[in-house]
C-alpha cells in the first residue's frame, strides 16, 4: 500500500511542478491540479448520464476570456460561484449592466464594456461567497495546467517537458507495481507471514542479538591486529624500487598526460610513463639543487620511493585479512541459521534457548564448511583486488585501453562475487536444515532457489522494504527521543552532537538487528519450502504458517 502512495504521489509531485507557476507554492498548484481535475471528471460524467451536449470550453486568449461561454462554476482553488443576478458582494456585475457578457446563472465568465471599462480582468472569474476573498479567477472545464502569465518557476522549456513526461511514466511504474502485487498477492502473503515468523524468533531469542555484536568486537581487534602487522609490511620499500639517477627535465623524469577526451582512444591519448612514475605506487619527482652535468646538459630531477609498496609479503597478508573476515561473517550466518532452524521445527518455541545449542552444533560440526565457503569468497575478492592493482599499474604506464579492461572485469568478477556470497548463504542455511557438507549443501541450495524463484523474490523484495523502514524506525526513534531528553535535561545544551552521536549509535543497533531480522526470513522460507515439500510438519510449524503447509498437505493428498 505504502509503495503504490509513493508511486501516485511521485508522479503527482512531477507533474505539479511541471506547471508550477512563478509566485504559488507547490501545494497551491497541487490544489488547483486537483480542483481542475476533479471538475472534469464530474462534468464528464454528469454529460455522459444526461446526454446532453456540453457547451464549448473555448476561450480567445487575446480577449482576455470575454467570449467565454463554458459551463465552469468553480474558482481555481474549488469555490462555488455565486449568480450574478442575486449576488450583492459586487453589485456592479450582473446581466443588466453587461447583457452582452452572458452572466448566467453562476458561471465563469469576464464581463467587459470597451466603452466604459477602463480595466478589466485578465481571465475569467466570478463571485464567491468569502468575505475576504470576494472574487477569484477561473480556470476553463478541462484544462488541468493553464498557462502562467507571469512565468514559471521553473523556467526552462525542456526541463517542464521532461518533468511532464516523468510523471507519467512514474504513474505507469505504479499500474504495473499494482498488477504485480495482483498477480502475487498468495506469494506477498507468504513473504509477510515469513518476516512476522522472523520477529516471533526474535521476540522468543534475543539472545541472538550477541552474535552480531560479538562478531563486531571480535572483528573489530582483529583489523587492529592485521592493520599493526601489515604497516611493517607496507612500510618496507627496497632502496632500487625507484632509479637512482638524474634526469634533465621534469616530462622525462614524471612523465606526460595525453590531452583527449575519456572517450577518445589511441596512442596519442595515452601520454607517456615517466622513469619515476612507471609502476604503482607511484613515487613523485624532485629537483635537486646539485644538478649533474653531462655533456653539457645540467640533469637536476631525481625519483623519490613512495611511502609504502606491495609486494608478495602483503599479498600473502591481505589474502589472509580476506578469509578471516569472510569467516568471521559466514560463521554469523549459520549461527543465526542454525538457531532459526532448531527454533523452527521444536514443538515448545521459547521455552528454551537456541542460541547455545546453535553455537555447540556449529562449532562441532561445522566449522570446516564454514572455513571452505569463506575460502571460496575470500579467493573471488582476492582476485577483484588484483584487478584494481592491475588497474593501477596499467594507468602508471598510461595505458587507458587497459585500465578500461581491468574496470570491466573488476565489475564482473564483483557480480559474480555478489551472487557467490547470496549461494553461499543459503548454502549454510541448507547445512543447519539438513546437516549436509558445504558442496552438497550448495548444490541444494542453488536448486532449492531455481524451483521456487518467484517466491524467493517475493520475500527479497518485502524484506527489502521491512530492512528500510525498520532503519528509519530505530534511526529516527532514537534520534527524537534523544533530543527531547536532552531538552529536558539540560535545557540549555546545544543538542546537534548529542542528536549525532544518538543517530550514529542507532544506525549500528539498526544494522546489527536487521541483519539478523533478514537472515531469520530467509531461515524461515527455507524451513518452510522443507516442510511443504517433505509434508508432516503440522505439529511444529510456527502459527503464521499452518495454513500454507496444510493447503500443500492437501492438495498432495487429492
């Protein structure tokens, strides 16, 4: 619901400030779009079940609206007109005094005497009923943006129509959001009972919430750890990295830059690499006030070595920063998976803790398909960070078709590397289910996600949303009721800091509880495609999800 609102209001928004005009707000435009439309509306129907013939709606615009006929009895911000005959808030107007204006009944209209009227109005208007307000003008049946005499606000031709046409097209995205919805409404279905199973695991385990938290500290000490070993390391630059001689001019020495465009390519747009500058990291030029003298030409410009280089010593090291890492997140994963799992298929949810047995189960059994899935990740990163080392040194020798190649193929091996780490953590989900080794594990987890991908999408979808609207939540919880404490506490404190530190504080909670929230939905849809597809899972299965697994259990029996 909230996102077909985002959907209709987007494209309202665009299309309001496609015809804002100079001077009105957003909201008085946007008033004046909704008054207009829904006259049209309701004249249309009403002519449609009458039958009878409308009249023109036509209007000269060099008559300033005097030869206007229509049959509008609204202002443009939706008041009621008042007859001419019978109003008393402008005497001077009414059928006698211009029988030639049709000032019928309560009709928009511009009466005019050339003769005797020094001015008159711009458009149309007519009589209200407001005390303060006691003329407004009009707006012509049908016309939902009339044109701005005084200009707009947004004063470019091209960027009105493009606003115009991005509002449809907005609008368009929410029809075909809507028939979507329609046309998986029994898969959105499952994917809400799912997220409320998660927050029932939740509720019933909050000792969960430490796994996170602990993977955090113990992160956290081991970046600290590598980061101390790895600077010796870095640090250790050999004295012939850079050459040791002198050089005559600064192009020689730090080399030149081609002058083309990024989009331009051959050897003329690559420049040249300098003696200093030819591998990455890259040290820099100095001029030495001893310049060297060789037949007869003063050579001042030497190379300086960088402050840090990479050699096979910090590849080793980095690669080994890689896999601890990945480790430390997969063995989060099925933790959390494990715990959902027991959790899931015991018959008393929540009078007893997971949280333990998960830990004692993953550690015993488990730790080497963890190790192995981890390896895997940490080799397909190992090798995406090569490319940008390759990247760097390709641009050190100003070869820019290569360091577009390298660009490409960081950006590939970084998709495969998403699609690897979404296997591999179903692959631990299917290990805490079935107890099965990392490879066959996979294997079933990649199946598993080809028969029933509609649902799977469904659920990544929604909890996509849940995952958004629960950062705001905790984010912006926290942050209000931050700054009222601290208002009522210390009145006389600048709240800005203590507000940023409550928003940091809350992004962390917000991060650590939803990932947890997310990985127990996609706990739970595997728990529940295991009971659909073995059946007999009735006495166990969580409350929100019987009646998906009984009609399953139903229609195997017929």
């Amino acid at each position: 619901g909230m996102t077909v609102l985002l959907f209709f209001f987007g494209g309202a928004f665009l299309f309001v400030l496609s015809g804002q005009c100079q001077g009105s707000t957003v909201l008085e435009t946007g008033r004046q779009v909704v008054v207009a439309v829904a006259v049209t509306a309701s004249h249309k129907a009403k002519n449609a079940v009458s039958g009878k013939q409308a009249p023109s709606e036509a209007m000269n615009p060099a008559l300033n609206g005097s030869d206007y006929r229509g049959a509008q009895r609204r202002t443009r911000t939706g008041r009621i007109c008042q007859e001419w005959d019978t109003q008393e808030s402008m005497p001077g107007y009414n059928s006698t005094y211009y029988p030639s204006s049709g000032l019928m009944e309560g009709m928009c209209r511009n009466p005019y005497n050339l003769t005797t009227d020094a001015n008159n109005a711009k458009t149309i208007w007519c009589v209200t009923s407001n005390m303060n307000l006691p003329w407004e003008e009009c707006i012509p049946i049908g016309v939902i943006q009339p044109n701005c005499a005084h200009g707009y606000e947004i004063g470019g031709q091209s960027m009105r129509d493009a606003l115009f046409y991005m509002s449809f097209v907005v609008w368009a995205l929410g029809l075909i959001w809507i028939i979507v919805i329609c046309c998986f409404v029994s898969r959105i279905r499952l994917a809400i009972a799912l997220n409320k199973v998660a927050a029932v695991f939740l509720a019933s385990n909050p000792t969960i919430l430490l796994v996170p938290i602990v993977q955090g500290i113990v992160s956290t000490v081991w970046i600290l750890i590598w980061f101390f070993g790895v600077s010796f390391l870095l640090s250790q630059v050999p004295a012939n990295y850079t050459p040791q001689g002198y050089f005559a001019t600064y192009a020689e020495a730090h080399g030149t830059s081609g002058s083309c465009a990024f989009w331009e390519f051959g050897d003329k747009c690559n420049g040249t690499p300098g003696v200093c500058t030819d591998k990455w990291p890259t040290g820099f030029v100095w001029k030495d006030s001893n310049c060297l003298i060789e037949d007869g030409v003063a050579k001042c410009y030497r190379c300086a070595p960088p402050r840090y280089v990479l050699d096979w010593r910090f590849a080793v090291s980095f690669f080994v920063f890689l896999w601890n890492n990945a480790f430390n997140v997969a063995l989060g994963q099925i933790l959390i998976a494990m715990a959902v799992s027991i959790w899931f298929f015991s018959k008393e949810k929540g009078s007893v803790s997971t949280v333990g047995k998960a830990v004692k189960t993953v550690f015993r059994y488990h730790v080497g398909s963890v190790a192995f899935g981890s390896f895997i990740v940490a080799v397909i990163q190992f090798i995406r960070y090569l490319m940008k080392y390759l990247e760097k040194q390709a641009s050190a020798q100003k070869n820019r078709v290569m360091v577009l190649v390298f660009k490409v193929v960081g950006c590939i091996i970084w998709c495969f590397e998403k699609c690897v780490k979404f296997l591999n953590k179903n692959a631990y989900i299917q290990i805490a289910l079935n107890g099965t080794p990392f490879c066959t594990s996979a294997k079933k987890a990649f199946f598993l996600v080809l028969r029933n991908m509609l649902r799977f999408a469904s659920v990544v979808a929604l909890s996509a949303a849940v995952n958004v609207i629960g950062f705001i939540s905790i984010m912006v919880g926290t942050t209000v009721i931050g700054y009222f404490l601290v208002r009522a506490m210390h009145d006389d404190v600048n709240p800005v800091i203590p507000c940023v530190s409550y928003l940091v504080m809350s992004y962390i909670v917000a991060k650590l509880f939803m990932n947890v929230f997310g990985l127990a939905v996609d706990t739970s849809l595997q728990c529940f495609l295991a009971c659909e597809e073995m059946g007999g899972c009735v006495d166990f299965i969580p409350g929100v999800l019987a009646k998906w697994v009984k009609v399953h259990v139903e229609k195997d029996s017929e």
